[in-house]
C-alpha cells in the first residue's frame, strides 16, 4: 500500500507543529510533571480550535469525525512536541460514546461528547487490554470513564496515584461507585472500537517520539566534536543513525495504513513497529549525546522518558504481535 498525504492533511500537520513549536511544549511538560497542569490546558484548549479532539467525534455531536488518517497526522506532531496530558484517553473516550451512540445509546454521548470535542472537557479511561486498570492522568482529567464488565461507569473521582517512568504521565485508579452510563453488549464493542482509536493514537504518538529524538541526535552529531571532528562524520555514529531512520520509516507506512484499514491486526503492526522504533531512538540518542543525555536540564530527556510507557501503554509488543499472529495464523 502507497499512502500519500492530502495538501489538507500535510497543511494541517505543519500548522500544529507551527502552533507547537511557538508554545515551548518543554515548559509545558515540566509544568504538567510537577503538578501545575495550567500550562498544559491552555496548550489543550488551542488544539481544540484547531479541531484535534473534534477528530474522533461524529459532526451530530460537534465533531469532525470520524477521521483516523488526520487523527494519525495530528498525533504524529504531538509526540513530535511532546504533548502532556492524556490526548490518547480523551480519543478512546470519544471513539467509545460515539460507538455507543451508533448501537443505539446516545444519551452518554449527547451529553458528553461536545465538550470533548471544543476541548471543555479532558476524558481519561483505563486501557481496555490487560494491566491493573489504571487511567492516565486521572488526577487531572475532568471526565474520569471505568469499564466494569459490561457496564460503563461515570466514576466520582480517583484514588491510588502512581508515578510513570515518565514524570509527565500520571497513573490512578478510577474511584469506585459512580453514575452508570450505559450496560450491555453495546459496551463491550464499544469498548473495543475505543481500543482500536488508542493504539492508532499511541503508535502516532510513539513516531512522533521517535522522530524527534532522532532529529536532536542528529543536530548534536553534527555540533559534538571529537579528535578534531564532528562525531556524525564517524562510521559508527552514522550506522546507528541509519538503522534509526530506517526503523522510524518502516514504522510511518505501517501507520497510515492502519488508519486506512483500521483492521485490529494492522492496528496492532502498526504499534508494536512504531513503539519500538521510538525505544530504538531512544537508545540511539542516549548512547551518542553521552552523559549529557542523562541529564533532566536537557529537554532530550522528556522526549527520552516517553518512547517506553508509550510503546507499552495500550498494548505491550507481545499484546501486538499476538493480535498479528492470531490474524493470520486463524486464531490458532
């Protein structure tokens, strides 16, 4: 499959990074991670003018939607910058009230879904595929959704929070008891449609990642000098920094093609090559910036701390590869 953006879809993405890098996202990531998240819902709040969280709602609800491939786009440049918050949750939440009001349950998503999309409202949820049940940001997010069963629930709040290997990712349980919002099969294929909307979000975020991890690694190759030269002009150097970008572009066809097909399996492909492809990154920027890299002060380091928790949130690699196996090995 050649996959080949819009003149809409390439404009779109180079004016979120235009709106991005004007923001100082760093500023924003450090401010979330230290409990001030005020920074980062101003930032939340310009990406809902431009339509981010309108992109999985449908248009009877103030949406845009549904659009996986700008959705793709959009996410690829939040991971770019860095975005805090839980914008992948807030997707899932919105992919499971639309698909709730498409089997019939639309009183959740009438009164739900528009403040989603104009960016009112922040949703968290936990991962609908294994771990204990934890919401991103939970402790932040105006909307807080938990899946019991077959029963979704309104929760009233959240309880047990929990530090990330990123600073900026909070992790908390949802509270138990709350309003019930809706029960029955309808929950369950709504929760996988929401699923699917959050491994599409997380393998975008995670190229993002990736991308700028490599981008930095390369500006300081060229900078860093060593015998008298630049340290890129090494064979060593420039071998690691190819088989990155190599990683990095496998990865991107993968994920637009996924949010063609929004087939489970390549869904899965798509996440399981683009969160490795961002831990690769990773390891490649550390080892060449050196000690540097470890440093909070360097802003590499927020992008350093994110390629992991992202490649396994909604989906560990051997969750992904064995929706991939199972796809076409029959279930076998």
């Amino acid at each position: 499959m050649r996959f080949l953006a819009t003149r809409e879809q390439r404009d779109f993405a180079r004016s979120l990074d235009a709106m991005l890098t004007a923001a100082r996202t760093p500023t924003a990531i450090r401010a979330w991670a230290a409990g001030d998240p005020s920074p980062g819902r101003a930032l939340w709040s310009r990406l809902a003018e431009v339509g981010v969280f309108a992109l999985a709602v449908p248009e009877p609800y103030e949406g845009m939607g549904p659009l996986p491939v700008e959705l793709a786009t959009a996410f690829v440049e939040l991971g770019r910058h860095g975005m805090p918050g839980p914008v992948v949750e807030t997707v899932a939440a919105s992919a499971l009230l639309a698909e709730l009001a498409r089997r019939g349950e639309d009183g959740p998503a009438k009164r739900l879904l528009p403040g989603i999309a104009m960016g009112g409202t922040i949703a968290t949820l936990p991962p609908a595929v294994g771990g204990p049940g934890y919401a991103l940001d939970a402790d932040v997010a105006d909307l807080v959704l938990a899946v019991r069963g077959d029963e979704l629930w309104l929760a009233p709040g959240h309880e047990g929070v929990r530090a990330s290997a990123d600073p900026a990712r909070r992790l908390a349980l949802p509270a138990p008891g709350g309003e019930l919002l809706a029960a029955g099969p309808a929950v369950t294929a709504a929760v996988a449609q929401a699923g699917g909307w959050a491994v599409l979000a997380t393998a975008a975020q995670s190229l993002g990642v990736g991308l700028t991890l490599l981008d930095r690694t390369v500006a300081y190759a060229k900078e860093r000098r060593q015998f008298g030269t630049e340290i890129g002009s090494f064979q060593a150097v420039k071998h690691r920094l190819a088989d990155t970008l190599i990683a990095l572009e496998f990865a991107r066809p993968l994920l637009f093609g996924a949010a063609l097909t929004f087939e489970s399996a390549d869904l899965a492909a798509a996440k399981v090559t683009a969160g490795e492809a961002a831990c690769t990154a990773a390891r490649t920027a550390l080892q060449i910036h050196g000690a540097i890299g470890y440093t909070e002060e360097l802003d590499l380091s927020l992008w350093l701390r994110k390629a992991r928790p992202l490649r396994d949130a909604w989906g560990t690699p051997s969750w992904c590869r064995a929706r991939v196996l199972d796809a076409y090995d029959g279930g076998s």
